[in-house]
C-alpha cells in the first residue's frame, strides 16, 4: 500500500484526535526513521522523549524478546521476578525508597496526585477533604478530566468539564506567587522543571531550588513531573539536578522503557509513599514482568551508553549552532541538553511539513514553536546534517 492510502484509512476508521504530520512510518533504527516507502527521516522527536536510547535498541529488544518467551503478565494479585529488581535498580539509581509502577505518564500523575493528597490528610493533618495542590500555568501533566481541569489550555478543558476541585494555578517559574498561594491546606507542589509542550520554556535559574526551600519550610511536597525531561533528555539524568536538589516526589515515564512499552513511575520517600495500602491504589499491568524487565534494560543502557554525557555534550554544540542562524523567522533559541525549541513569529506548522520534505521530522507546539528533541544516539554529523536543512527551511520560510 501507498502512504496515502494508509492515510486515507486512519481518517476514515481512526477519531481524529491527532493532527499527525503525513508520513506513515514502516520501521526505525537508532535515531532514524523510514515510511512504507523507503524514504529515510532523521527523527527529531523521539516520541515525545519516549525513546531516548534509540529505535529498537538491539539490547532491549533481547529483553524483550526473552522475557516475553517466559511470562509477560501476572497482575499484581502475585508477586513476579521483574519487579523487585526494577524497584531496587530505580532506588541505586536515584536514591528514592519506594517505587509505585504504572503504565502511562498521566497515569502516573493521577498516582502522584493520590499520594500527595493522602499524605496531606494522613501525615500532614489537612482537613478531610481540603487538600490543595499548586500547579503552574501552561502545565502539561496528561489527558484525564482531573488533569485537564488545572490546565490553562482552552482546548484541553473543551467539552470535557465538570472538573475536579483542588488545585491552585500560579504563574511558571514565578516562586513569590508560590510562597503566596501556599495556605495550611496545600500538601504539594506539581511542576515540570522544563515546560516541554509549552513550548520548552525553561524558567530563571534558581526558581527549582527556590521553590524546593519554599515547600520544605511550609511542610508542602514537592512533585517534578520528568516524563519528558527526565532520563538524559536535558543534559542530567534528570532535570531537577540543575538546580543542585532533589524532589519529595519523582514522576517518570516515557523512556523509563526506551520505546518498547508503556511503564512509569512515581518515586518517593517510605513516609510518603507508607500512606499508600493494599487496595488504595493499583494497575492490572503495572509493574508487570515484561515491562519492569525492559525498563531495567532501558535504565542499564542509558547508563553504560553515557547517552546523558551525550546528551549534554551534542545539546550544548547544537544550540550553539541553531542559535547562529540569523533568519527573520525565529524569534528565539531555547533548550537544555537535547531538548530544543526554536520559537517563530509565525505559524511553525508549515516549518515542520517542509522540514519533513528535507528529511527531518519532528513537530509543532502551541502554534509557534517547533520542538526538537532526537534520540540521545544522534551524532554530531547526523546534527550537522539536520542543522543544514533548518537552515535552509528557516531561510525559505522567514
């Protein structure tokens, strides 16, 4: 079949929820990509940040392979070998006591969002019922009625109230309005360190750390939702070590299973994560032996690579590069690490379709930004390459 008549396909059968760039993908190897019709892309997206390690990395591809010959799913009504040693790997890894598994990102917000509030009741001594939690203005957390009630998106809200009651929206990056919004009934503060669908908007160096002095002297959580950030995308293992501090509670996802399966995870403190017991909270498939087991392979390589060393060192060179472009069409530069936005003064929609024509493929945020973020495998020559062609794309469109 032809690309078209995939498409053709997906619009007929498929809700349109999406607005997907048109080129149907057939296969993937390291950060390349081709469509049922042979042509190449370098991918600049990486799913969103999901697979950071690469297409199809050889290693977790073994893995998955072997654990899927041995058992793939068990419930959690029983114990499997996998998850013990993913909880464990994930504590070595990031110094947190306990680890509760789930699938998706939003899944693991929810679960976050959960925790913080029974912690609140439980621990802190927050009335029944009053709990708040502080969010942050542009925040992109997931797509469940609860998340979409304290977006600040129109279109996330469209359609899908009522909401849940609850939260606090303050201004990104802005820790005064923080401190201000923070009553005795505000058990935590849930905050992206990078804003990435926003449009990687990174706040003032020492909001994180400012923000983190304010929540331990008021007794209010501090939850980084990394599913995007985390896992090497901005040049640490995760973002909230460039300000030198360490949440009260970890959410990950994304390239915790470096493309292969759906896993994430929230990561806390035993006193946090103790108020949580049987039956308070669970996931047929969370924490399942195929997915811990691919997540442990996700975790080893990300490592032994040094795709975060890469992702620091091929970040730096690379926005230097693309900040030395002088079109009338960008507006400005911005990113950490791999993690890259170039902001337009006019739509970035037509940008992404004529960089998809060069051979690039990644995709427009908010309207005027074009978010860029290739597997941590990328070289600098396949950089270069890439910087060519934006070049020219940026020079054709300003």
């Amino acid at each position: 079949m032809q690309a078209q008549e995939y498409i053709d396909l997906e619009s007929q059968y498929g809700a349109h929820n999406y607005h997907p760039l048109d080129v149907v993908i057939d296969r993937a190897e390291g950060a390349w990509v081709y469509d049922v019709e042979g042509k190449r892309y370098l991918d600049c997206l990486a799913a969103y940040s999901a697979v950071n390690q690469g297409h199809c990395h050889p290693k977790i591809l073994q893995t998955l392979e072997e654990q899927a010959r041995k058992v793939t799913l068990t419930s959690r009504a029983f114990r499997n070998a996998q998850l013990p040693m993913l909880c464990k790997d994930l504590h070595d890894l990031t110094g947190f006591d306990m680890v509760l598994p789930m699938n998706s990102g939003t899944e693991a917000v929810e679960t976050a969002i959960k925790v913080a509030r029974k912690w609140g009741y439980k621990i802190k001594g927050v009335p029944q019922d009053k709990a708040e939690i502080i969010v942050c203005a542009n925040n992109f957390h997931g797509r469940t009625v609860t998340i979409v009630g304290f977006s600040t998106d129109d279109q996330y809200r469209d359609g899908f109230g009522p909401f849940a009651p609850g939260f606090k929206v303050i201004p990104y990056g802005d820790a005064e309005a923080l401190r201000n919004a923070i009553t005795p009934n505000t058990c935590a503060f849930l905050v992206e360190p990078i804003q990435g669908e926003a449009g990687i908007l990174i706040p003032l160096e020492g909001f994180l750390r400012e923000a983190a002095e304010i929540c331990q002297r008021n007794r209010v959580l501090l939850m980084t939702d990394e599913i995007q950030s985390g896992l090497g995308r901005t040049g640490k293992l995760f973002a909230y070590m460039h300000e030198g501090i360490t949440p009260d509670v970890l959410i990950v996802g994304k390239a915790l299973a470096g493309g292969y399966y759906p896993v994430s995870a929230v990561l806390a403190s035993s006193e946090i994560m103790g108020v949580i017991t049987p039956g308070d909270h669970g996931s047929t498939f969370g924490g399942n032996p195929l997915g811990c087991a691919i997540a442990r392979t996700a975790l080893r390589v990300l490592i032994e690579e040094k795709m975060v060393e890469r992702s620091a060192e091929l970040g730096t060179y690379f926005l230097s590069r693309l900040r030395s472009l002088r079109s009338a069409a960008i507006k400005e530069v911005r990113g950490k690490g791999l993690w890259i936005g170039i902001e337009l003064h006019g739509k970035a929609r037509p940008c992404c379709e004529a960089l998809k024509d060069e051979g690039i493929l990644c995709k427009e945020t908010h309207d005027h930004v074009i978010r860029i973020g290739p597997p941590l495998v990328v070289t600098r020559e396949e950089l270069d390459w890439a910087f060519e062609r934006i070049a020219k794309v940026m020079e054709e469109n300003r």
